[in-house]
C-alpha cells in the first residue's frame, strides 16, 4: 500500500500534490501540510501533529469533510512530519512519497532526508518530492526515469560506497568505489530511458534535480 504525506514546507506547484493524491491509498498532512492539501483541492485522509498551522479556511473544510484528526503537544520529541511517518508504519503501509518537507528550514530539511533512512532501515520504500528535486535513498539497487529533471546525482550518505555501478548515464561506473564526502557523484545526466544504479556496500542517496 501507497501513501502520501504533506509537511508544510515549500512547494508551489499545487498540481505535483493533486496528482499524487490520484496515486496513493491513504492521504496523511502533518499539520500545516493540510492548508497545501486543500489548496490543490484535494482532501486528506487524516491530519496530525499539534495543528497550530492550520489555516482558519482549512480548519472550516476539513471538518466538514469529517477528516480524522490526531492532536499532539506542542511541546514534544519528534517532528510532525515523524509522528506521520510512525502512523502510516503502523498501518502497514511499503511506500511513502513525502512533501513539503524540504525549505528555507535546512534544519528541518536535513531531519527529514534523513528519515529516509530510517524508512529504509524498515523496509519502506519512500521518496521525497518538491518543485524541483526527487530524493531516494538505496542500499543495492535503484532504477530512475528520464524526465523533466535533467541532472542525477550519487550521494555516499553515511559512510563510503562500495562497488558502485551506473549504467545509462552520461559518466557511467563500473565496480567504483566512492568515498563518503566525495563529489563524484554529482550531475550526472541520463543517456537512456532509465539507468540503473547499484550498489554493492553502503547507503547511497538519489537526488534527480531540474536545476
């Protein structure tokens, strides 16, 4: 089962959320991620976090669409975006597409990149989508698609990459090491219709980028 996840950070083009809502079972904001959800008029499936940025309007509609709310402290230990996250997990979801969750808040950018490992960590597959970047993260192999976003770029994520082959791109790979902080895996571009990735040790995040 497929879900998706609205955070309220930055993401202008209303229809990347409108579209995706056609595509998943389940439909879950973290707090102010509902004002973007109803403003791609879409409704979700239930709201949580301690849904101090909601919008009055917003708050107006998606009580007269009987959306389930779950309420939590302000005060607390995890993120709303995480409190999502663990609610989906529990439900039995095995895909996750995450938005909203990058901005101007790097901090809260880099948080949830990284919880894209823990998601790898339970056997969940879970991307990151925004305006202009799809973020995947993978531990042996990962297959992309040629699209509007040009650029693909091999991050080491946790420690160095171990026997990494690239086949379809501009600057393939075969059998390559790549150390943790290096920027040899960045810009890459796609020959073909998809290329494969692949990875014989370590953690390697995907970022395909428009600009």
């Amino acid at each position: 089962m497929k879900a998706l996840i609205v955070s309220s950070g930055d993401i202008r083009n209303s229809n990347i959320i409108k579209t995706l809502c056609k595509d998943v079972d389940l439909i879950a904001c973290a707090d102010g991620g509902a004002n973007l959800v109803i403003k791609a008029d879409c409704i979700p499936d239930i709201v949580i976090g301690d849904l101090d940025s909601i919008e009055k309007d917003t708050l107006n509609k998606l009580k007269k669409s009987e959306v389930k709310f779950i309420k939590f402290p302000t005060k607390k230990d995890k993120t709303d975006t995480e409190l999502a996250i663990e609610y989906i997990i529990e439900r039995g979801f095995n895909e996750i597409v995450l938005v909203g969750v990058t901005g101007t808040r790097l901090d809260h950018t880099l948080a949830n990149i990284f919880l894209l490992y823990s998601l790898l960590q339970k056997g969940v597959k879970a991307t990151i989508i925004d305006d202009h970047n799809e973020i995947f993260i993978t531990k042996d192999e990962l297959v992309v698609y040629k699209d509007d976003k040009k650029y693909v770029s091999i991050i080491p994520f946790n420690g160095d990459l171990l026997g990494v082959t690239l086949k379809g791109f501009e600057y393939e790979l075969k059998d390559r090491n790549i150390k943790f902080s290096s920027t040899l895996g960045i810009s890459n571009t796609l020959v073909s219709d998809a290329g494969i990735i692949k990875v014989e040790d370590g953690v390697c995040l995907v970022i395909k980028s428009i600009d």
